[in-house]
C-alpha cells in the first residue's frame, strides 16, 4: 500500500472514530463528582469549590512572596504533606501545602495510585497557548489564583485541525473550533479532572484544553497531578 493510501485510510478511520464518540463534562459542588470521570462519555469532571476569603489571600500573598514558585516531585499520599510543607518551605502557607496534599489524597485514591506526578508553578505568560489534548490518561488541574484553564467542549472540536493539522494558523484561524464563544473558561479555585488520549478508549477523544493569555502585570499559581510519576 502506498502512503497515500495509507494516509487517507488513517484519516478516513481517525474521522470514523471521532465521529462516533460522544463526550460531555460534569460539575457539580461535591469533589464526588470526580468518580464520573470513570463514565465512558465523561472527558472532563469539575469540583466547583470555593475558596475562603482567608484562604484567598493566603494564596496571594504566597504568589507575591514566591513568584519564582517551581515544584516538580512524585509523592505519594503518606508523605504529600511533609514534602509540600517542605518545598513551600514557610510555615505561613501550610494551608497551601495542605490544599495540594488532600488533592493527592484524592487523586490517588480516585485512581487506585501509590504514586503522583506533582508540579506546583507560578506563571507569568501562557505555557501551552495552542489548544491541545493530553497525551495521559488523565489530570488533574487547578488554578489557585489568576486566570484558569479554558476548553471546548468534544462536539464544538474539529480535530483534524489540532497539532500539525493546523498547518501553522492559529486556533482562531484554523477552524479548530466555529465561535468564540465555544470557549469554556474554568474558574480559578476549581479542581478538574481533564481526560486524556491515552485513557483506555478514549483516543481522539481527550478533553481539547490550553493556557489562557495572562494579563499584563498578573500571574497564575497553577497545580496538576500526573499518574506516576
Ligand atoms: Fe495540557
């Protein structure tokens, strides 16, 4: 068979398969919501909760007192708490530290994992600016403070126009998607479950996601989990 064949017998079967899958997202108040993520239709569970007026200006104040906030580490649930607490390494945001290991908690729980990939930073621009799916079973994202994650729902996705079927425009350009107001914009202090292309199953079908533009003079204190590490 000759790459041309080939080549539309593999666009032909990726069309057949992303037009079969139907995906939606759920939310609700209760992170028992995340259990939905198991459902075959769900690429995208949101825990809508809500910081305190405490807690809120804790977190800023840390993004102010650690602009330059990088951690990446494997943890596991016994010792996210005592590793976090190190990292921050100020006994002022133990709250913060707290926060992150009860998300551990969950996260490994929730997916029967000894083990989680933890990166903790504060940004200052947009890390992955181009609409995208991840290449991992499933992460979990949320945005302390600053603008959140923004997404498109499966149905509004044309996914021949993700990565290099782009061909170099931009996703506003592309096609990748028909309206601006497709977008779905997360909020700040939400915990969601994105997921993604390697989930069993769920091959071009991975909740389409990016980094939002950061304001000028603003910043984002952004945590995800990984499976593993
Ligand atoms: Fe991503």
């Amino acid at each position: 068979m000759n790459s041309i064949v080939l080549n539309n017998t593999n666009a032909l079967k990726r069309r057949t398969e992303t037009r079969a899958k139907v995906r939606r997202a759920v939310k609700g108040g209760h992170p028992e919501i995340f259990s939905d993520i198991y459902h075959e239709d769900v690429n995208l569970a949101v825990w809508q909760r809500q910081f305190s007026a405490e807690f809120k200006t804790l977190v800023n104040d840390f993004v102010i007192f650690r602009p330059d906030t990088s951690i990446s580490i494997v943890v596991s649930p016994g010792d996210a708490r005592s590793m976090m607490r190190r990292e921050i390494g100020d006994p002022r945001f133990n709250d913060l530290a707290d926060d992150a290991s009860q998300l551990v908690e969950m996260f490994c729980c929730l997916f029967d994992l000894e083990q989680a990939g933890l990166r903790m930073r504060v940004l200052g621009d947009s890390m992955c600016p181009k609409f995208h799916a991840d290449r991992v079973p499933c992460r979990l994202i949320t945005t302390y403070c600053g603008i959140a994650t923004e997404w498109l729902p499966h149905h509004a996705v044309n996914r021949r126009k993700l990565g290099s079927g782009s061909v170099g425009q931009s996703d506003q350009e592309s096609g990748l998607y028909k309206r601006e107001a497709d977008i779905q914009k997360m909020a700040s202090s939400e915990v969601a479950l994105l997921k993604g292309e390697e989930w069993q199953g769920n091959r071009h079908a991975g909740l389409v996601h990016r980094s939002p533009a950061v304001p000028l003079k603003q910043c984002r204190l952004l945590l995800t989990l990984d499976f593993g590490s």
